[in-house]
C-alpha cells in the first residue's frame, strides 16, 4: 500500500511541476502594446436622404510588438454612428453600410491583402426599422487601411448607407358597440 501511496504522490509532484511551468505568461504577451491614432474631427454628424445622425469618439487603434514595431493586429477605426429617422411619413428598414478610406485626390485607398471590407449589418430582427422620429445606435469596429496611417495621405471617410423607405401612415378607425346586462 505504501507503493500506491509514493507512486501517486510521485504523479502528484510531476503534474504540479508540469502544471506551474505551463502556466507562466508568454514573453510576447508583455510585449505588446497597443498604439492608438487620433482621428480629428473625433466627432461628425453624417445625412443620407431622410437619415441624419452622428458618428461619434471615432479613433484608430492597431497592436504593435514592443521593440521590433512589427504589427500584431492590423489598424481597426472604432467609434460608433447613431441614426435617425426625420422623416414625419416614411419608416427606413437600415440594411447594410459600407465605408470608404478617401486620399487627397479623391481615390479610395484599399486595405491590404486578406482584410475584409469595412461594412456595417445592422440587426435583422428588432432594430432595423426605424419609424418616423425613431433612431438607432451601431458600434463601428472596422477594417482601416495602413497606408492610410501615413501623415495627409487620408482626407475623409466616406459612410455609404443602404436602408429601404417605405410609406408610414397610422389611421384610426371607429366602431359601434355597446354593452349587454352583466349577469
């Protein structure tokens, strides 16, 4: 019995030895930082058709490995865009945005290889429709170019929005009734 007893402490040292090695932080992880970018104005207010709003604490942010400034997650514009619908007649279903990085000469810039476009879904179900005087919030956590990180290469952000307006109307309708003897 006193075999059973040294062999499971004997596992019981190993795993905690094995265990307490594995666990220490990685190098790397400490040695990340994350470089934020000031996009001025941080703030604007945005109108599409019968949509105004505001695209509000927009900044740029990117992960950069300490000491050898090699990127480890590439720039994302973050802030978030608030719609509402000005419209006394008309709902708006919001489908989809779409956003564009513009130079100083008017082109878009593209992202890199292997990033995906800088869009906008909004919910399909609840916070789509917005009825006349209604708005809406959506968080913006997109895609954003490195090239256009470079000093006065980008000039503005263009906000492409697809929504689908469909006539709004509330009617009220009378109907005659009365009321039997309660039993």
């Amino acid at each position: 019995m006193s075999k059973w007893i040294g062999l499971t402490v004997l596992a019981a040292a190993v795993a905690v030895m094995a265990l307490g090695c594995a666990q220490q932080p990685a190098a790397t992880a400490a040695g990340v930082e994350e470089k934020t970018y000031k996009v001025t104005p941080a703030s604007m207010t945005v109108k599409a058709g019968i949509l105004t709003g505001e695209v509000t604490e927009m900044k740029v942010t990117e992960r950069i490995e300490k000491g050898s400034d090699r990127v480890v997650s590439p720039a994302k514009l973050t802030g978030t865009l608030r719609l509402k619908n000005t419209s006394a007649n008309q709902t708006v279903r919001l489908v989809a945005g779409k956003i564009q990085y513009i130079d100083a000469q008017g082109q878009p810039i593209k992202l890199e290889e292997a990033r995906t476009e800088p869009t906008l879904r909004f919910p399909t179900y609840g916070n789509e429709r917005l009825d006349p005087g209604q708005d809406a919030t959506q968080s913006l956590d997109v895609e954003f170019p490195a090239e256009a990180l470079k000093a006065k290469r980008l000039k503005e952000i263009r906000l492409e929005l697809a929504y689908i307006p469909s006539p709004y109307r509330e009617e009220t309708v009378n109907f005659s009734v009365s009321i039997g003897e309660g039993k």
